[in-house]
C-alpha cells in the first residue's frame, strides 16, 4: 500500500462524497479510481453500463431498468 498525494481541493470533494456515499474517504477514492480505470479501458460503455457490469460480477442482481413496462 502507498500514499497517493492529492490537491486540496480534491481531497475535500473526495470527503464530500464519501459522506454522500456513506463510504469511507478511502473507500470512495477507491471507487473513483477503479471506475476511472475501467472507463478508460472501455471507452464505449457509459459510467451506468460499468457500475452494471461491476455489480453483476459481484454477484449483485439489479432488475433491468431498460425494459418496457
């Protein structure tokens, strides 16, 4: 494990939204990053499409939003 030097003012978005998403501050950075490297390996899907994807792979069943009613 290492440190990661950030600027001040990220560092306080990064405490903001981890309280928004009842995360820790590390957990949240880790969030930003895995997402941030997974939508720079996959340029043709949406963030919503990767958070979908991710969830299924960790065994998340989400109903399909898409569908007609």
């Amino acid at each position: 494990m290492g440190i990661v030097n950030i600027e001040d003012e990220l560092h306080e978005q990064l405490r903001r939204a981890s309280r928004a998403s009842c995360r820790s501050i590390n957990g949240q950075a880790a969030f930003w990053i895995r997402i941030g490297m997974l939508c720079e390996l996959s340029p043709n899907l949406t963030f919503r499409e990767i958070v979908a994807r991710e969830l299924k792979a960790a065994g998340v069943e989400a109903p399909d939003l898409t569908a007609a009613a």
